[in-house]
C-alpha cells in the first residue's frame, strides 16, 4: 500500500493529525488540507506532503483547487478521506436557528464538494476510495446534538449515495462513526467522564486507513461504527 496518494481535509486537527501521522508511517504521500491558515507543529514533513492552508471547501472553487493541486504534485489521489468540519452544543428551543444551515455547511457542504473534485482523479486509480467521518449521535441524537446530528445523518446518506454511484467505477465510499474522541478539549468540557471508554483518535486513524486502503475493496456504503467503551 506504499506510496498512494492520500488527500485529508481537516488535517489541522486531532484526528487529521493523528491520521497523518498514520499515514505517513506507512508510507504514503499526503495532501494536508484544512481551513486554518497555519498548519500546528508536528504534522509530518519532507517531499511526500504538501500541505494546503486557508482552504474553504464550503466553496466548490476552493474545493476544486485543492484538489488539483494534489493532482499537479503527485500525479493523482487514490483516496479522500473528508475530516473537515464541526460541532456545536445547543437546544433546538434555545438555539439559534442558524445553526442548521452552519453545521450543514461545515460537515455535509465540505464533504461534498471535496468529494465532487476528487472523484474524477479517484476514478483513474486502480483502488479510488472516500472515506467520511459520520457520528454514532447521528443515530440516536442526544441531548443538545439536534443541529449536529441531523447535519452528520446528511453525511451518511451523502456516503451511501456515492456509494451506490461510484461502485461501478472501482471507487468504494464508507463512512466511520466515532462516539467520543479522547482530546484535550472534550476532556475539559466533560471532566467527570471516565476517560478510559473513550476513542483515541489513533484507533479511528487506523480504521480509515483501512477503509483507504486496497485490502477495503468489498466494503463500500458501511457506516462503521467506532465507538470505543462509551
């Protein structure tokens, strides 16, 4: 599996940080692709990463270059995994209603569009896959998640339309489903949890990178839930 072109979106992040990480172990060249202007110390380095700040792929312009980007340094993408996105905690009652349209845009427009760019250069590779991130609170929307949840329930139906649209073109699409991540922020914002249940952001990397990788070619359309002890 050495050596294929792996683009992340949302890659400043823990989890892309911690799938970059992954990744570059195991030899492949990567797209680090985010929002933020400045990539965080530690992300990998050298001639196989290009890295890609100020990227806004809730505009399909942005989105495009990006991706033709990667094309221009590698020659091509054999798989897109979509971590770009967001979270926002708040009651449908008390809530402000432009949270629907914003949770919308940030974890089912950016999938999207990096997904539109991509797929043709994914076509062209012997083992094209997308992998998304979806939400085990997707399933059963807790309390506060109701704008979240219904935005990451439009990125599993985003994955198994896609799915169902490129499996004649040797290109699979699957979705991982995290419950809690283990990081330092919801670490704050939930003191009292016991830790220990949660997902370290490696063990999802790994998934993903199952799922991009050319041992994954049976599996397409799953919603695959990782969910640690939680």
């Amino acid at each position: 599996m050495a050596g294929r072109v792996i683009a992340i979106t949302g890659a400043f992040g823990v989890l892309g940080q911690a799938v970059a990480k992954a990744a570059a172990a195991q030899g492949d060249r990567l797209a680090l692709i985010d929002y933020a202007p400045d990539a965080p110390a530690g992300l990998p380095g050298g001639p196989d990463v290009m890295v890609q700040g100020g990227v806004d792929l809730t505009d399909p312009v942005h989105a495009g270059a990006a991706m033709d980007a990667v094309v221009e340094r590698f020659g091509g993408i054999d798989a897109l995994l979509n971590i770009a996105g967001g979270f926002k905690w708040e009651t449908v009652q008390d809530g402000s209603i432009e949270s629907w349209p914003q949770m919308y845009r940030l974890n089912v427009l950016t999938a999207t569009n990096a997904s539109r760019s991509a797929i043709p250069h994914l076509k062209r590779s012997a083992a094209g896959r997308i992998v998304n991130v979806g939400s085990s609170a997707a399933l059963k929307a807790a309390l506060g998640m109701g704008s979240y949840a219904a935005s990451k329930a439009g990125v599993h139906a985003l994955t198994q339309a896609l799915a169902e649209e490129l499996k004649g073109d040797g290109v699979t699409v699957n979705a991982v489903l995290p419950s809690i991540l283990d990081t330092a922020i919801n670490r704050a914002d939930m003191p009292n949890a016991d830790f220990s249940t949660w997902v370290q952001p490696s063990d999802l990397a790994a998934v993903m990178l199952f799922l991009a990788s050319e041992a994954a070619t049976a599996v397409t359309g799953a919603l695959v839930p990782v969910t640690g002890r939680v």
